[in-house]
C-alpha cells in the first residue's frame, strides 16, 4: 500500500496521480503535486484594456487610406489596415501590466472591493494631509471594510456548507474546498507524458500539442480504402466558375457589414490583437475602405494568407489525464477582421441553402428558431408516445471520432457543387479551406506552425455551416419506420414498435447505411463510444435487440449524457 501523509491544513494544496511508468519497479509509483509551487510563467503578454479606451481618440487616428486600399496588393492592403487600426489602438487604449494577477479569495465580491477601495483612499488622503479628520475617516473607512469582510466571507460559508449534500462526489467535493480556500486548479499544462518521454519545456509542450492535433487531421489517419477512394474522387476538377451571375455572388454591401458587425460579441482577438471592438469604432469611411478590401479578396478570388493562421489554447477536457497531450480541446483564435468577412458570407450561404432546402429537417444545430430543445422533446416524445401504446422504444447514439478535424474538405466543395453552387461563394470558400495553419500557445509559449491537412478550421464562423453541408446527406437513405435527428455531429436514430425482431432489423439497416456513408465520406463512427438504449414498460421478460456496428455489439446502457 502507497500512502502519503500530511497535515490537515496542507490537504487541499495537494493533487495525487497515479504514474502509468513503471520505471523498472513493481508497481506504479504516486505523484504528488504541490499547488503551491506550481511553475507558472509569472508573466502574461499584454492586453488591450477596452473598457478603458479612448474611442473617440481611437477614431480619429484609425484613418484607412483608400488609395492604398485600391492601388496596392491585397496582402499590402491588409497589412496597411491592421498596421492603422494598432497604431491607433496603442496610442488610445491602454495595456494591462502583463503581470499574473494574484487569485482573490471566493468570499471576495464588489462589496468587498468597494470598501477596500473606500479605505485605501481614506488612507491616501491621511499621508498627504496627517489631520485628525482624516485619520477619523481612515479609521472609520477601515472599520467598515473589515466589517463587510466579516459579512461576506459568513455569507460564502453558509452557501458552501449548504452545498455539501449526501448525493456529492468526493471529486466534487474537494473541488469546492479548494476553491473555499482560494486554490484556483492551474491552467497552464505543466508537464506532457508522449511516447514514454516526459515532456517539461513549455515550449517542447507546445510543439507535442500541436503535433498530436496536426496528426488528427493528417490523411494517416484514413484507412487505406477511404484514402483510395479519396484520390480517384479528388481526381475530378470542380469547376466553379461557370454561372457565376446569382444573386449571392454579387458585391457585398455595407449594410451587410454593419449587420453583421451589429451581431458580434466581444470575443478574444487573434493573431493580430485586432478586436470586434475596434472594428465598431472605425469610422464610417473607414469601414467603407475596410468594405472595398473585403470585395477584392470577394472578386479577385485571393485569400490572405496571414488568415489562413489560428492561434490554438489547449483546455484540458474534463476529468481527462493531463499528461496525454490527446486530452486537449483546441480553442482556435482567429483574426476578427477575417471573421467579420466570413460571417458576412456565412449569411449569404445559409440563406441560399435555406430557402431551397438544401437543410435536412432533422438537423437542429444553428439554425433559426432552431435548437437542442428541439432534439430532446422528440427524443421525450417518442418515449412517452412508446409508453402509452405499450411498445418497445430503441435508441441509438452515435459518436463521430473527431469530427470536425476530419472532414473530407474536397468533399464540402463536391456537395456545393453539387447543390449548383457556382462563382464568388464557393471559390472563396476553396480558397478558405487550403493551406491551413496553425500554432498551439501554452502561457506566453508559441509552438512552431503544423498544417491541418483536413477538416474544417477550428474557431471559424463557416466551419459549422461548412460541417452541417458535409454531414447533411447522412440521414437520407435510412428506413421510414427509423427516426433520426442531428445537432451539427450529434446523432441519434430511434425505431418504435411491437415486436423487438422488427426494431432490431430497422435498425440494424439505419445502422449498416450510417457506417456506409460515413466511410465513403471520411467519417469514423466510434464503435466504444456509440451506445444504445431500450426504454419500455412491459413487465414480461424482453430481451435488448442485438445491433452491431463494424462488427462489433453496441452496449445497451440504462442512461446516456446527450447533447450535453
């Protein structure tokens, strides 16, 4: 037996894991680490300060000269433009320090921090003039700060006793005495452990990170038909410039850029530290410059390419091993002037595959007056209705591997072609998609640019759109008596009816053209991950239906986390 011991007061600062190494002994030896000396990078790069910008200021230096927006190069062009609206950011926004701020107490709230405020101003005023009114004041104002203190550290401790039922998890827990005493879980990835090597450098950590999700989308990672299938597919040329004269390739407009433009949320900047922010503060005849820009990278049919780059932060999956650089969800930061472009684009598509259907009907994900809601009433329903009539209901879920990361790009273009998509849209969606590039950032660590071979890019306003276009025939050659319903890669099929024979063989077909189409697509269905479930209320025995997917069983379980 392993056991580690210390006292009372220095167990919630302390993390214990279990080493899968050996390292040439009988048994697993434990890792404990020590919160407190945790080695974060103390320091944090800069950032704009926009709640504490001077707009008007900021407007007035941001000038984009049209003449170089029209005579120069469009890489020119853009260069100009995000060298204006920075110049002009750093001379009317301010930077934070750059410094890790130090993590408050959970107890700590705007009370708190008002009368801290009150007293260090209280006191301010008695250095400069030691009167006996002002020390009153001081006195009195710290009398009132540790008054609310007292109060608010007694409020968060009856909220945290409250919160600790019979039905909590020790994970849970600990969680919640941790964060009761102000330990914050560190976000940075402090160690890597990849092929049996242990990986320390932040910059090393980076380069791993980004090399596992460069591989994830690699063509390696095809078995050997789909590649196949893959290169004689890809062999036939996409002609999209014919019949290029339709309404969605005429010249964008500047009510679309403020429409869209209207519609953003702060979000965090990419690579360029350019802001949505900024953008709103431009000033009209800028933005109208910004707009000329957009139509020649619109009709020219040429993409930039510093915005083919993403800026990748690795966030630990919950409750996933740390150390595997696979259990990392990639949060992609794109620059928001490319973003605002797409979304202008991205409107224009939706509209046109909207109006002609083009949309399966049981596709919820990110669509107007459309949501998970719609996805879960059904599945209730068709549970409830299974009830009332006394018949078996079996559903099945489904699990894509990765699939964003994977998607066939060559086939997003052939089913826009095959939809009669022609001219400025879909070649500007061509050229989005080739040469993608990206870097993983860990602290104030960058890791050398991967290519991401396939898939769509992470972080991109077109990828879900993208993604559900590819995804969409999916769910057409399934039986009638099946159901099926999508949330952008959620899926599940249900079949209702009497007699469990029946359920089986309809399902077990929706099954087999699932698997059909998604190998023909790219697309891996996890046979681990894919479960089933039988709900029903007859008393005599029944037996669950035996469904396989590539051979294998897919487990029946009594309950599933879905769309969650």
């Amino acid at each position: 037996v392993d056991l580690a011991i210390c006292s009372p007061p220095l167990l919630p600062y302390f993390s214990l894991t279990v080493d899968n190494d050996l390292y040439n002994s009988d048994h697993f030896p434990l890792i404990l680490t020590d919160s407190r000396h945790n080695p974060i990078n103390p320091f944090r790069p800069p950032k704009y300060v926009l709640n504490a910008a001077n707009w008007q200021k900021f407007t007035s230096l941001a000038n984009i000269n049209s003449d170089i927006i029209k005579s120069s190069t469009i890489e020119e062009a853009l260069n100009h433009i995000v060298n204006i609206i920075i110049e002009a950011a750093d001379n009317s926004i301010p930077k934070t320090s750059g410094t890790r701020r130090k993590q408050n107490k959970p107890w700590w709230d705007a009370d708190c921090q008002h009368a801290y405020k009150r007293q260090r101003k209280a006191w301010d005023a008695f250095r400069r003039y030691p009167t006996t009114e002002n020390f009153i004041n001081f006195k009195k104002s710290k009398a009132v700060s540790r008054r609310t203190q007292r109060r608010s550290r007694r409020v968060s401790w009856r909220k945290f006793v409250s919160s600790i039922t019979s039905t909590i998890s020790s994970r849970q827990l600990w969680n919640k005495v941790k964060k009761a005493s102000g330990i914050s879980p560190p976000n940075a990835v402090s160690v890597l452990i990849h092929n049996g090597n242990t990986i320390s450098s932040l910059k090393d950590i980076a380069n791993t990170i980004a090399s596992t999700l460069a591989h994830t989308s690699s063509n390696q990672n095809y078995p050997l038909p789909i590649l196949n299938f893959k290169k004689k597919a890809e062999k036939q040329k996409l002609r999209f410039h014919s019949q290029a004269n339709q309404p969605y390739n005429c010249d964008l407009t500047f009510l679309e850029l403020q429409s869209c433009l209207s519609k953003v949320h702060d979000s965090s900047p990419g690579p360029d530290s350019i802001s949505y922010a900024m953008i709103k503060h431009l000033s009209t005849e800028s933005q109208e410059n910004l707009l000329y820009l957009y139509n020649r990278i619109w009709k020219e049919h040429y993409f930039p390419t510093f915005w083919q780059q993403a800026t990748i932060i690795p966030l630990l999956k919950p409750g996933k091993d740390p150390t595997n650089p696979s259990n990392y969800r990639p949060i992609a930061l794109t620059c928001c002037l490319c973003k605002l472009l797409e979304k202008m684009i991205n409107c224009r598509l939706v509209y046109y595959l909207e109006t002609n259907n083009f949309i399966h009907p049981s596709q919820s994900g990110f669509r107007r007056g459309r949501s998970t809601v719609d996805n879960l009433l059904a599945l209730e329903t068709g549970i409830r209705l299974a009830f009332l009539e006394r018949k078996h209901f079996v559903a099945v879920f489904f699990d894509i591997e990765k699939a964003y990361d994977k998607t066939w790009r060559y086939g997003i273009l052939k089913d826009m072609y095959d939809i009669g998509l022609r001219g400025n849209l879909p070649i500007f969606i061509q050229n989005f998609l080739r040469l993608r590039k990206f870097r993983v950032k860990v602290e104030s660590e960058l890791s050398d640019f991967f290519i991401q071979e396939e898939g769509v890019p992470q972080g991109s306003v077109l990828s879900v759109t993208l993604f559900m276009l590819k995804i969409n025939n999916i769910l057409k050659q399934l039986p009638t008596s099946v159901k099926s319903f999508l949330y952008v890669d959620d899926l599940y099929i249900s079949c209702t009816g009497m007699h469990m024979n029946f359920i089986q063989r309809q399902l077990q077909i929706a099954i087999n053209s699932i698997t059909q189409w998604s190998n023909a697509n790219g697309f891996t269905i996890s046979t681990s991950k894919t479960t089933a479930v039988h709900f029903c209320r007859k008393r005599n025995l029944h037996f669950d239906p035996e469904l396989k997917l590539n051979g294998e069983m897919i487990p029946f379980q009594t309950e599933i986390r879905f769309l969650a």
